[in-house]
C-alpha cells in the first residue's frame, strides 16, 4: 500500500540489508559527503555536484551544474577525456568502476592538481547505454607528489 512521503530504496552495507533507506538519507549522503561527487548526462554536462566537488574544484553547484567536464579538465587532456567519455557512453562499459583512475585535473583558478577517483555507470532499466556517469573524486596530489619525489630519488640514487 503507498502511503506517500519519501520512496524507499534498499541497499547491502557490510552483509545486512538496510530496508526502507529514503531517497531523501541518499540525498544527503551525497551533498554530505568529503569527497567530490559529479554526475554527467551522455553529453558530459554536469547534473550533479556536490559540495565536496566545490571544495575540491573550486566551483559552486550553480556555477558548475550545466556546464561541461571540461571546466576541470586541464586544456592538453580534453580531447582524450572526451574520446574515452564518448566511447565509454556509447558501449556502457569502463574499468574504472573497479580501478581508481588518477589523472590531473583542473581547479576555478587555473592551477592543476592531480585527483583520483572512480566512476560508476548510471543505466535506465532495460537499457544497455547509459544515461549517466557518476565520479567520486578526491584529490590526490600530496600522493602523487610522494611518488613522483620517490621515483627522483632511486633516479639519483642509480646515478
């Protein structure tokens, strides 16, 4: 029987079933969240952008929703972004579901950092190409950073 209010939706979280979450507890899950949360539409314009993403990004939600991916990719990756986008829109399947992709990215003011993060693919039921892409992204540059320092030295090192 509906009885209105909020739709239910259920999810698994660490082997017991969570029953009856409301849509509204995702909701805020999303905007709470410290990490970056964008989704894209199959055009690569932004439908959602949480709070952690105008931390990271430097982008309002107002500022960014509606505009292209390309507002936080550095100039030199937008045309092998957009390749993969494309493609991966096109056939619904990405590995990086399942793998973290680190890549350098784009802040409001210009300067470039490095981010990692996962995507995973939004379908409509019964569709196989999907609607949507979703990333949850965080910034990775004092990683990045440590590594790329680490690699100099055993260069050095080596002589």
């Amino acid at each position: 029987m509906d009885e209105g209010g909020e739709s239910a939706c259920s999810m698994t979280v660490h082997g017991d079933v969570v029953e009856d979450l409301p849509d509204v507890a995702l909701a805020q899950l999303l905007r709470d969240l410290a990490d970056a949360v964008v989704v894209a539409d199959r055009a690569g314009d932004i439908l959602l952008w949480n709070a952690g993403a105008t931390r990271l990004f430097g982008w309002s939600a107002d500022e960014a929703i509606g505009r292209p991916l390309s507002i936080i990719i550095p100039e030199r990756l937008r045309a092998r972004h957009d390749a993969g986008f494309h493609r991966t829109m096109e056939t619904g399947e990405t590995k990086y579901g399942e793998s973290m992709l680190e890549v350098p990215a784009l802040h409001r003011d210009g300067h470039s950092f490095s981010i990692a993060f996962t995507v995973s693919m939004m379908f409509a039921p019964g569709q196989k190409a999907p609607y949507a892409i979703a990333a949850v992204l965080r910034d990775d540059t004092e990683r990045w950073e440590l590594l790329r320092a680490a690699r100099q030295a055993e260069r050095s090192a080596k002589g």
